[in-house]
C-alpha cells in the first residue's frame, strides 16, 4: 500500500490537507460541509467525495488534472518503467527519463 492508500479510513478534511498548493487551499475552500465528516481511504477518492467540481471556481478540467495526479503518483513510468519522483509546477516529473507529465 502506497503512503496516498490506507487500510484506515481518513477524514476528506486530512486528505485535503496533504494536497500541494494552490490544490490544497481551493479544495478546502471549497469542501462541501457534508464532506467536512466523511473519510475515505485514499487521496483520489476523498476528492472525488469533497465537492462537486463542475460547480467549483476552478471547473472540473482543473480537479480532473489534480485527481489524476493523485491517482497516479507512485505508479511507474510506462517510457522507462522507473517510478514519479520530483514534482515540477504540479506535474509529475520522472528523473530516469526526464519526462514530465502522466505516464500512463
């Protein structure tokens, strides 16, 4: 199990929490209050859970690209099968290739 995965159940609110900025700051800004008491058990599912996207600020093209990012950190790289090190400008940045972006 990855550090972004638990076999315990998290508050949105702590999930959120762990998110870079700016990604942090808006969706806690814009945490539904329902939400404010749920838990999930990884990143992806608490954003999916926190808030409606489309009606948020941001739109939903933004927090797809931030659950994607979320969903895939960890993974490994498909061009050279290493895994997602650094992160540059909210992107995944894969050292062993130089490849910056989703690969997947």
């Amino acid at each position: 199990m990855t550090p972004k995965e638990t076999s315990i159940s998290r508050p949105i609110l702590e999930w959120l929490d762990m998110l870079q900025e700016p990604a942090r700051s808006l969706a806690l800004s814009n945490i539904d209050d329902d939400a404010k008491i749920c838990t999930s058990h990884k990143m992806a599912d608490a954003l999916i859970d926190a808030f409606n996207w489309t009606d948020s600020p941001e739109g939903f093209a933004f927090w797809l690209e931030i659950h994607k990012q979320e969903d895939h950190k960890g993974l490994p790289c498909t061009t050279c099968l290493g895994l997602h090190g650094a992160r540059i400008f909210g992107m995944s940045y894969c050292a062993t290739c130089a490849d910056v972006g989703f690969h997947s």
